[in-house]
C-alpha cells in the first residue's frame, strides 16, 4: 500500500515531460543520504508514474554530484522507527525495489559519483542502470558490522554472479564504473554532465518503437519467469500469449508497420492492455 505522503515532495523531485517521469533523489546538501521520508516518497511516485497514462518510461537521477551515499547516518546511528511489529515492519531500502520490481513501467536509472549501500540497493530492480566514469559503488554492510537491505542478495547474483556478488558483498570495497560494466552490474558507462540525457535518449528510443503493453509483460516475464526451475510453465505462457496475437492490436499494428517501412503507432496501453489471465496479474502486485 502506498505510503501516505503529503505533496509537494521534500526529499525527492518528480516531473513528467514527454512521456517521461523523472524522479530525482533530491538531498544534495547531505549527498543524498537515504532517509524514511526519502522512501515514503519514492514509494508515492513510482506508485504515481506507474498509474500515469501520460508516463510511459521512469528516468530515475538525483540532484547534486552523487546519487546517494546510503542511509543517513547523521544522527548518529540507523533510523529504524516503526509503528507495529518488527515481524511486520519493511526496511526502507526494500521498499523501493520492491515498487519498481512490481512496476508495469521500465525504469532507468541515471547514476553519478557516490551510489553505496542504500544508494545502490534501491537501483538493483530498476531495468536498466547507467554509470558516469566518476561513479563509484560499495555494498559496505560487512564494514559496518550491519546486514544488507532492498533484497540486494536476491536481486545482484542475479546481475552479476554469485562469485562477484560474494566479492562484492562480503568485503565491502570500493570499486567504479569500468568494474561495474564489466560485471554486468551497470548497462553503459557515460561522462558526468551526459549521463542523465543518455538515460532520456533510451527512454525516447523505448518510446518511439515499442510496444507499452509487450514492454510490460517481458519485464514481468524477466522478473517473475525467468528464475523458475523449469522451462515448462515459462513455454505455458509464451504459447498462450503467442496464440492470442492474432487478434493483438499491437501485434498487428508492429507487423503492419514493418512491411509498410514506417514506425509503429501502437494503440494499446498499460495496465487495460496487459492479459488479465497472466499469473502476476491474478496474484496481486506484491511478488
């Protein structure tokens, strides 16, 4: 459920212009240190943007020279405040990957200097990450004697491997962009000042030529698919959704479009568009 937040936002910034929602980190006085209002407002405006007709793609940035140094530790020490249970209670770092790893929509992430910790795990869900050459990356919880958050040992073995997971996880270190990319842990690697319009520049690609509805169901299909143990109920679905493009507006509009050598229009929108019968959507958002 979203988290009740008043507006206008104060640790982040949220703007929609081209189809495109910008959600901006937005505490460059403290380098963007991670805090609960920082998560409760993340959690509103990826909730928002995906709800938005007019929000097609999610360029997730920052304000200031990093995107985040982790969690504020300026009051000296971890900020786990709760209202109920600890059985119950979320840590702020999961909550934010957890709505984009739900999200319809894809995000990208635009990251410049410092992304460590929190700063980090929120971003392992986004679809795409990209790097400055000034970025640098820790995952410190061995370091401080803490434990990992945002789901990070579910979602980085993923990207990377568990050998470099372990590297990374279980010293702690340092490391910058040319590593990252290597690892598969970032998708580019851009200068500073270029790194953000890159991220507008795939955002528009996506925009331009695909489909919304077909983005959708393969981001869904990668999150929720692609870990099975088998191939055989992942085949179940590709049949039935390969069945039905017959009659798939898109479809006929993406096949239509190539023979006639122009760019597609397509007419179909997400959710209304998405097959109601795949198994996430019977299941509710959560995972």
């Amino acid at each position: 459920m979203t988290a009740e937040v008043p507006l206008p936002y104060t640790a982040i910034s949220y703007a929609v212009a081209e189809r495109i929602a910008t959600v901006s980190l937005n505490r460059p006085e403290a380098r963007n240190g991670y805090t609960l209002t920082m998560a409760n407002e993340l959690e509103h405006a990826f909730l928002a943007a995906d709800a938005d007709p007019e929000v097609q793609i999610v360029a997730f940035t920052s304000v200031g020279n990093d995107f985040s140094v982790g969690a504020d530790l300026s009051g000296g020490g971890f900020d786990v405040t709760m209202t109920g249970s600890t059985q119950d209670w979320q840590e702020p770092a999961g909550r934010c990957s957890k709505t984009i790893y739900t999200m319809n929509k894809p995000v990208i992430a635009a990251l410049r200097g410092v992304s460590v910790g929190g700063g980090i795990t929120i971003t392992l869900s986004c679809d795409f990450r990209l790097a400055s050459t000034d970025s640098r990356f820790s995952f410190p919880f061995s370091r401080r004697g803490i434990f990992p958050e945002g789901a990070s040992v579910w979602y980085l073995p993923r990207l990377v491997g568990v050998s470099k997971a372990s590297d990374w996880m279980l010293t702690g270190r340092l490391f910058g962009a040319q590593e990252a990319l290597d690892a598969g842990l970032v998708t580019s690697v851009h200068e500073p000042e270029g790194v953000l319009e890159a991220a507008y520049e795939l955002a528009r690609d996506l925009i331009a030529n695909t489909s919304e509805v077909s983005t959708a169901v393969i981001k869904q299909m990668l999150n929720r698919l692609s870990a099975l143990d088998s191939p055989v109920p992942v085949h179940a679905v590709d049949s039935r959704l390969i069945a039905s493009t017959p009659g798939h507006s898109d479809a006929v509009e993406g096949v239509t479009s190539f023979l006639e050598k122009r760019p597609p229009h397509f007419p179909l929108t997400v959710p209304e568009g998405i097959p109601a019968w795949l198994p996430w959507m019977q299941t509710g958002p959560t995972p």
